[in-house]
C-alpha cells in the first residue's frame, strides 16, 4: 500500500526517519518520501546515505504551523515521529518539551486536515501510559490529540492513529549504545539505577514494520501496542559485559522501575489480537461506529478481562542474556 505513495516523516533525521526510509526505499517502490527536521548537519548527513530521486529533504520545526503545511502539500501519509524524548532534560526544560510534544502534535493535525492528508500515525510511548515524568505526560497528550482528531475532521478523508511500543534498542540515547560506550572505555562498572527495572524491549526494524502493518490496519482512532518482550536491566548489563560489576545508581529524575503500555484503567477500551493490542477511544466519534475486533485485514480481537494490564514487570516473555545479545546483534544491521 506505500507504493506510489508520497510519505513525510516527521523528525525524519532519527533513528526511527532512518530505519523506516531504508525499508522503504528497499522494499517498495514510493513517489516520494519527505524528511521534515530541524536539524541541516543530519539532514546533509542522511543524504549522503539516501539520495534517490524519491527522497526530498524539508527543513523546518513542528512548532512552525506553517512551514508543516507547506511540507505537507501532496502527501498521502503522515508519521510523526518528531520529539523532545530525553526523560531528565524534560525535567529541567518543560516548556520546551510542551512546545515540541504539545503544540507541535497539534500543528501536525492542522497541516494534515488542511492538506487532507489520507493517513497519520503519531509514534508514542509506553511513557504515556499512567505517565509520571513531564516527557510522558506530553507524549500522553499528543496521543489524546491525535485521537481526538478523528472527530473534528468532519468531511475531510484524513484519518489518526497512535502506535505506541517500548524501548528500541540501540536507538540514539537509550542504554544499550550508552553502555556500549562504557564498556569500549574500560569503565570499572555499569551504573544500574535500580536492580529490579524491567523495560519493553524493541527492535527498530520491528518498530518500523509495526507502523507500516498498522496503516493497512487502521479505520481511525486505534492506539496499538505490539506484543512485545522484557527485559531485565541488570540481565542486560550481564549479557553486553558479564565481566564488569553493576553500580546501583538510584533512579533518575521522572523514571519508573516498570514500563506500562496498555494501562488498568483503560481495560474496558483494550482488545487483544494475536501479535498486538488495540486501545479503543473513551469518546464516541460522531458517524463512525466501526466493530474494532475485525480490522482492515480481518484479524480478529477480543476485549481482555476488566483490570488487565500490560506491565513491563508482569510480562509473560522476558528475554534470556542470550537473546538479548540477538536482539543487539539485530540492532546493529
């Protein structure tokens, strides 16, 4: 269904812009593909390593309303992966993070229904779930927002969905390249911030393979969560280093010890399919009553039992050392 089409990634530039570019451009066949970012050293950097006449690079900030509508004239699909992420620095720097995550959600809705946009997926987090750092609570926003557009856009053909998933590994910022560093330094220890953290646990191929599944799945209004394993942090330190002791650090500013994806109180919304959930919407969207157990490609869900709730900590599949380490070498291709 992406071939032929003309697709803008927002913060197009980052891990996720590239894997999802790369899969694109060698497994169809697309008009176009806009990489919208701020950033000109990444984007002259990308370009040295995706230059097809397909690819076209559009400088801007999802803060400026105007510069997305621009980018946005012909699209067929929207994913929005632009975001300030970084859970301490959103601490220390909320508003900045609000007018990235908030406002910048926003702007994205408006140039998509203004250029009639087909499809958009917005990427959240499991940090938007029962959020309790300023970067979930943003991301948790953007997701009410992108949900909620679906019921303002009147006559306009654009729909919005959310796709939602944990951490990915290898990606920039996260802990596996972070403690990759560590190690090549010869550091004395790995700090730990807590012995008993669990996080989802993601490859970006599988996160880009999600989304692209997802826009043949949507009607509109979905959140999705892939099923997807866990993994201990300390198992993950004893598998990229078994030599090298752990230093519990304490928790950072804003940080969970468990993750959370499909939240208890969202249990009557959530239905379960084979490889993946859905979290309905709590508002009824007006002239659209879609029976959301059957989707698009006829997969077929049920509601999961009242009180279910999809929990980094209580997930039936964690991963041995060893198949993290796979999970890494994965990563790296």
């Amino acid at each position: 269904m992406l071939n032929n089409k003309s697709i803008l990634i927002t913060g197009g530039t980052g891990s996720f812009g590239k894997k999802f570019t790369e899969t694109l451009i060698n497994k169809y066949n697309p008009k176009k593909i806009v990489i919208f970012s701020r950033d000109e050293l990444k984007q002259f950097e990308m370009q040295q390593q995706f230059n097809q006449d397909c690819m076209r690079y559009f400088i801007g900030d999802v803060r400026d309303k105007e510069r997305l509508t621009m980018a946005m004239n012909g699209i067929d699909y929207v994913i929005h992966a632009a975001a300030l992420k970084q859970v301490p620095a959103a601490e220390y720097n909320p508003t900045e993070c609000i007018k990235t995550n908030i406002s910048g959600a926003e702007n994205v809705i408006h140039a998509a229904l203004y250029n009639n946009i087909e499809k958009v997926i917005a990427l959240s987090t499991d940090k938007a779930a029962n959020p309790i750092n300023l970067y979930g609570a943003t991301k948790l926003c953007s997701d009410k927002l992108f949900v909620a557009a679906n019921n303002f856009a009147g006559t306009k053909k654009t729909i919005f969905s959310v796709v939602r998933y944990g951490n990915v590994v290898g990606s920039r910022g996260s802990v596996v390249p972070f403690f990759q560093k560590l190690i090549d330094g010869k550091k004395d220890s790995l700090p730990i911030t807590d012995k008993k953290m669990t996080r989802f646990w993601i490859t970006l191929q599988q996160g880009v393979n999600f989304v692209i599944k997802n826009f043949q799945r949507m009607s509109g209004g979905e959140l999705y969560v892939p099923k997807i394993p866990s993994v201990q942090i300390t198992d993950l330190a004893t598998a990229m280093a078994p030599d090298i002791p752990q230093e519990i650090i304490g928790i950072r500013p804003g940080e969970k010890l468990h993750e959370i994806m499909c939240p208890m109180d969202d249990s009557h919304l959530t239905i379960e399919f084979k490889d993946h959930y859905i979290i309905l919407p709590s508002i009824i969207f007006r002239g659209k009553k879609i029976d959301k157990t059957i989707n698009n490609l006829g997969e077929k869900g049920i509601f999961v039992q009242q009180e279910f709730e999809y929990n980094s900590g209580t997930n039936p599949h964690f991963l041995s050392t060893d198949e993290i380490l796979e999970y890494n070498k994965e990563a790296e291709k």
